[in-house]
C-alpha cells in the first residue's frame, strides 16, 4: 500500500513568464537529489494548504507573495524504497523581484523556465506535470 502525503507547491511566475524551480539538494539521503522541484513541502497536522503554502515559502525564500489556490495533482511514484500517492495543492503567484534578489535557504539554486525549456529538464516527484498544465492553460501569462 502506497503512503498517502498532503503536500503545498508555488508555481511562481516571472514578469517574463517563466514558472520558477528549485534544484534539489545533490544528498544521497534525500528523494529525487539533484533534480528540480517547486518550492514548497509537506501540510503538517492541523494545517491548511494556505497555511502551508505562506510557512514554507517564509521557511525557504523569507517571503510570500499573494497566492491563489489552482488545484489539485495526484502525483504517485516510488522513493527510497517506498511507494507514495501525494496529494499536492498547487498555488499560483507572481514573482515581484529578480530571482538574484531572492535569497534561497533550502536547494541549491533557483532558476525559471518557459514551456519551450521544460523538455530534458529533470524534476522530482513527477512535478513536471504542475508545470505543462499551468503551460497548457495559461500560456506565458498569468
């Protein structure tokens, strides 16, 4: 039986119209080490996702710009010996200063892609799906 997880993730989007993506820790004890990621984690008991969402973005970039709920993923795939069904809740918001300007405290680095730079691009936990569906309804604009 796969372990069911509730998780929050930013698709935080450039003036240009880039979704930014963070690039994971290179750790052999983490999931998915050295590949991209949205910003975001774990629902912790008690919480909702808008709360979750405002305490790891404080948590890993110090700031939370207005967020809007979008919707709902099932993301399902195996981990550390482990098969997980995640229920992510997915927030949109505008990115308001350059990404140099934006001070990371969890991931190696931040960088942003468009639809056309998604192809080859690694992401953990099957996240990729977030961002071709955001593509796939919003084209470059939010």
């Amino acid at each position: 039986m796969a372990e069911h997880i509730r998780t929050v993730s930013a698709l935080l989007v450039t003036p240009e119209g880039r979704l930014v993506a963070q690039l994971r820790d290179d750790k052999p004890e983490i999931a998915f080490p050295n590949t991209w990621s949205t910003l975001g984690g774990g629902i912790e008991p008690g919480e909702s996702p808008a709360e979750a969402m405002r305490r790891e973005l404080i948590e890993e970039i110090e700031f939370c710009p207005e967020m809007t709920f979008w919707r709902i993923f099932t993301l399902e795939f195996a981990a550390l010996d482990t098969e997980f069904q995640v229920e992510v809740h997915t927030f949109l918001g505008r990115l308001d200063r350059p990404l140099a300007q934006v001070n990371l405290h969890e991931g190696q680095r931040l960088a942003a892609f468009s639809h056309d730079e998604l192809d080859g691009v690694v992401f953990a936990f099957g996240l990729d799906r977030l961002f071709r569906a955001f593509f796939e309804t919003y084209g470059n604009a939010l």
